[in-house]
C-alpha cells in the first residue's frame, strides 16, 4: 500500500510501495530459428544423419567439383498427394562466371574458340539464354601490343552439345605499323552471364 508523505491543499506526494514481488517462470520451448548448413555435394545425398532439418532450414553446397557448386537449397514442405519435405534449389550464390587461359590459333587475325555451354551455366539454364546473354572479355599474351575483339558470337548446338562459339580478331604493333596476328597465342578468357 503507498504511504502519503506529504499533503497540502495544492500539492499530495505519494511515496511507491516498500515491497514489489515479481515473479518469473520459463516459457514453453518455441520454434527454433532457420540453421544454416554447408556440405560437400547436393543435400539429399550428403547431409549427416544426425542432423534433422526443419521447413525453411539452408544448405549451400561447398563442393567446387559438383555441377551444383555454389548452390543454395531450402527445406521446404511439397504439397502433393502425400506431402512430404525435401530440399529444393533456390539460387546460385556465385555469380555464373568462366575463366581460362586457353591456347588459341591466329590465321590472318583470326582465332575461333568454342566452348561447352555447361562449363559456364548450369544446365538447367540453357534453355533460357542467347548469344546475347554473355559478356565475353579476351586478354591476348604477346610481346607485342595487340588491339582485339570479339565478333561472331553464337549459343549453338555443335556435334549434339550446346556450345558458345566466337571469333576473336588481333592484330599486333611491332613498333612501325600493325599486321594481322598469326601462330599459337595464349588468351586469357573472361565470360560473364548477363
């Protein structure tokens, strides 16, 4: 109960109780929070035993030899006649890139690279994609300055494969004057996915 400490016509101070008895008990367990898992290989097939996931839990697949490398999966619940939970593919978290130094050969300045369309996007990709959808760099290792370009591109099927296939166009500076470049070169190759 509080106790008047003072009391005037104008003005009443109230002190605050002299005892406040909180009481404190602990909850019911709630739903624990979305786990993060990482693993070599796709999940279905490499996750521990001992790990049970729960809807809405992430793996990402650290296995840099695996056509799924660099993927994020999410446990989800599949409605179907019997529902069941499995992890599903969400997104890639590398951006689709390629890389190489390959061995190039140059007639008259020119060079035709061919390359399998699986090396650079996941296959579940290539359906969606034109020759538009690559940004192709090209780095040319010569003693001499080379200016270059890329012209020709194609998303193509050769033998059966999807392929990208360009021309890249040199010519070298030999200190007076520029001629078209010739012989076995290697050209550093940057492709991106736009």
């Amino acid at each position: 109960m509080s106790e008047v400490v003072l009391n005037t016509d104008d003005m009443i101070v109230v002190g605050g109780p002299a005892i406040i008895d909180l009481g404190l008990e602990v909850g019911a367990t709630g739903q624990r929070g979305s786990q993060i898992y990482a693993g070599y290989g796709e999940p279905n097939a490499n996750l521990s035993e001992s790990i049970t996931p729960e809807i809405n839990d992430l793996y990402i697949n650290a296995q840099s030899t695996s056509e799924e490398y660099s993927f994020l999966y999410q446990y989800q619940s599949i409605p179907n006649g019997n529902p069941t939970s499995q992890w599903v593919q969400i997104l890639k978290l590398q951006p689709t890139t390629y890389a190489k130094n390959d061995q190039a050969e140059f007639v008259d300045g020119v060079a035709e690279i061919i390359i399998a369309a699986s090396n650079i996007v996941n296959l579940t990709q290539t359906q969606n994609l034109s020759a538009d959808n690559f940004n192709i760099q090209c780095n040319i290792v010569n003693d001499n300055p080379v200016a270059s370009s890329i012209s020709l591109v194609q998303y193509t099927t050769v033998s059966g494969v999807l392929k990208l296939k360009f021309k890249v166009n040199a010519t070298e500076f030999d200190g007076s004057s520029w001629a078209n470049l010739d012989g076995t070169k290697s050209v550093h190759i940057l492709i991106t996915v736009v």
